[in-house]
C-alpha cells in the first residue's frame, strides 16, 4: 500500500509584504501586522513588496519550512511560489496527454497541499541541464562540464573529475562553478542516473526520473490547484536534499560486481554505494560475483548520504522501502594495506575450488573397463562405466584443466 502524506494541524500566519530587508545570510519580510519572517537570502531575493506570504508556525516536529507566496506583480502559471519539505518523488508516469510527470509527497504539510505535479520538461531543465525549447540558450552537457568523452568508463569519470575540482580550486573559481561540477558528477556518476541523462540526451520527450527518489526541501513556481491539494508545478527553482555524513566498515563481499560498476548493501544500516574501479584502485569483471565469498576484507566507507527510496512487492503488497544512498562525489574509500593480497589469495582458493567441485577424485581401479571410474561430484561419489563416462563433460573438463595427462577410458 502507499503510503498517505501526513497533514499537520500547526496554526498558520499570513499577510502583505510591506517590506524586505536584504542581509549577508538572510532576508527578513516585514508584514502588514509588524509580523518579522525570516527567509533564506536566496527566497527573499524573490518576494517583493505587496507579495502575499502564508506559512505555518513551526512546532517540534516540523522537518522543513513550507511557505506559499502569491506574487501579485506576476500573472499567468508561475505566479506562486511554494517550498516545502517533501518525501518520495515517484517514477514517471504519462498524463493524459502522454506527457511524462512525477509527484512528489509533501511531509508535514500545514497549508493543506499534500502532493506537489512535476513535469519531467521541469526535472531535465533542473536537474540534468537540458534545455527543450530550441531558443533556450545552449548549455553545457555534464560531459563537457566534467571534461570527458560521454563513451568514458565509470573509473575515467571519477578522475575527471578530481582533477577538474583541483584545476576550479587552484584558479579561485566561484562557488557555481563548483556547485555545478559536483552536481554533474553526482548524475553521471550514478549508473541508473547516467542512463537517464543518456536517453534525455538523444530524446527529448523521454521520461526523467527525479534523482535519488526525492526527500528534501523543495521550491517551485507554479498554481495550486482549485481544491488547494495539489500544487502544479512549471518551474523548479531550488532543492536541497537531506545530507547525512556516515562512516562504517563493510565487507567487501557484499557488493554486486558488475561490468564497469559494483553496487554495495549495507542491509543492517540500510545504506547503499555505488563503486567504481577508480575507488578500489583495480579492474574487476563479473567473474568476482562467483568467489566474493571467500574476501575476508573489508573496506572503510565514508560518505555524504541522501535518503532515497523505493516501492517493492513484498508478499503480494506494495511497500515504501528507505534507504540511504551515498553521493559518488562526497565518497571516500580508505583500503586495508593488504588488500590486494587478500585478493590474490581469495582468487587462488577460488580457482582450486572450481577444479574440485568439477571432479573431486579419479580412481583408476584394476578392473576399470568393466566398473568405470569413480567421480566425487557436488560431495557424492558416483560410479559411472566407462563407456559412459568417455563422453560426458566431466571427462572434458578435466582433461582440459591437465592436458598433459591422459585417460585410458578405452582400452
């Protein structure tokens, strides 16, 4: 089941801007009745004198600000501005006019907004910087930002992207700059995200996922509907995800490897990673999924996490799982000084391994021609005849791990 956005009953104030006051670090909104708000520089570089201003008193639950401006001076569908802390941002899906969207939870709604529409034209132009009108401006792709071809792997990415943060640190370069650096990493490092940017990339009208399944504090520009439930976004002017800073020791095997990515689970914590060949300073390849088991190392994981989640089918329900997912460009990976030891160790049990669990024991018995061979298969032993034998892949098997001994199977 979904799960139900919850109302809060916290009092709500409101009233005509009469004035606004401009600070280093913030903006204070004198009311009509001498109420002081005080709002984020960058909200009260938005609201001008005669804007209308509702928002709910904050109580010891709150977990964000939700505040709703009418801005008089505007007209049409960007007339309203709303933030609000929201949860789960939902997988696309088509309107009636086929249009892709997303709707994100708002927690602890106090003005009675419980859902905010966002178009998915408002994620590409946000989140991966692609533009869908032919007379906007051109702007860099998160390729060029970061300076790499878009056919580089995962590990080139990464180091790209370090040395473009040194070259912005060494030359002075504005905060933008850097803002937007780490931004681009933070989608096109996500494997599931660059996959999106991909397709966004080569077609417009392809649906766009909201990165890390929402949870944040949200600004918009947009209407609310008539019935003041829902809030019908055009424009996304801000989001600022919950950060959480962890640090923990995992095991190494219990990540998923995967051609160019592996992923990593922390069930108890209930954190995830993704890696790259460039944290673990060596290639890896499928083939680690079958031995991973026997790496007894583990690896020191600290990070920036964001909330994230999704829905899963478990016992014919459908549940809100949470987890924890780490930002790729605030990961940091601390190896133990032996581990690549413990990789050739656990490679070299591996590869013995694999030859016993083929064929265990041959004995050669006086009489073979007539009993066979005995094989130790999967722990039981099993005597097969020979003529049996003679074509079965064990025998191949074998005989391609040690050429250089042949089988009497036909005498």
């Amino acid at each position: 089941m979904g799960s139900v956005p919850s109302i809060s009953t916290h009092p709500i104030c409101g009233g005509r801007v009469t004035d606004v006051e401009l600070q280093q670090d913030a903006a204070v909104c004198m009311l009509g009745d001498q109420t002081r708000l005080l709002l984020s520089r960058f909200l009260g570089s938005r609201v001008a004198i005669g804007d209308e201003i509702a928002f709910a008193v904050p109580g010891e639950d709150k977990v964000g600000a939700e505040i709703l401006i009418t801005r008089h001076a505007v007209s049409g569908h960007n007339r309203y501005f709303y933030q609000a802390p929201i949860g789960y941002a939902t997988q696309p899906k088509p309107d009636k006019r086929n249009e892709h969207f997303v709707s994100a939870e708002v927690q602890g709604g106090a003005l009675g907004i419980s859902t905010i529409f966002l178009p998915c034209q408002a994620l590409r132009e946000y989140f991966y910087g692609l533009s869908h009108s032919e007379n906007s401006p051109d702007r860099p792709t998160l390729y060029q930002i970061l300076r790499i071809s878009p056919n580089a792997h995962a590990a080139e990415l990464r180091v790209a992207f370090r040395l473009r943060e040194l070259e912005l640190t060494a030359a002075g370069a504005p905060r933008s700059q850097r803002v937007a650096l780490e931004r681009a990493f933070n989608i096109v490092g996500q494997p599931e995200l660059r996959a999106c940017y991909d397709a966004l990339r080569g077609n417009p009208e392809a649906a766009a996922l909201f990165p890390y399944g929402g949870f944040g504090s949200l600004l918009v520009a947009g209407e609310p509907s008539r019935d003041r439930e829902t809030f019908f976004s055009r424009r996304i002017v801000a989001f600022s995800p919950e950060l959480l800073r962890r640090r923990f020791r995992v095991p190494l095997r219990k990540c998923d490897f995967y051609d160019d990515w592996a992923l990593c689970r922390d069930v108890r914590r209930k954190l995830e990673f993704w890696l790259d060949p460039a944290c673990l300073h060596t290639n890896w390849d499928r083939t680690w999924n079958q031995w991973k088991h026997l790496l007894e190392t583990k690896i020191e994981v600290a990070g920036t996490f964001v909330r994230s989640s999704k829905y899963r089918k478990r016992r014919g329900e459908w549940n809100l799982v949470t987890w924890e997912t780490a930002l790729p460009s605030r990961l940091e990976i601390k190896l133990p000084s032996d581990f690549q030891q413990q990789l050739e160790k656990a490679q070299r049990t591996s590869c013995r391994d694999r030859t016993q669990h083929r064929v265990l024991a041959i004995d050669h018995f006086p009489n073979y021609r007539k009993i066979g061979m005995q094989v130790a298969h999967g722990g039981f032993q099993i005597l097969m005849p020979h003529r049996i034998l003679h074509g079965c892949r064990v025998f191949r098997v074998l005989h391609r791990d040690r050429p250089g001994r042949p089988f009497p199977l036909i005498s």
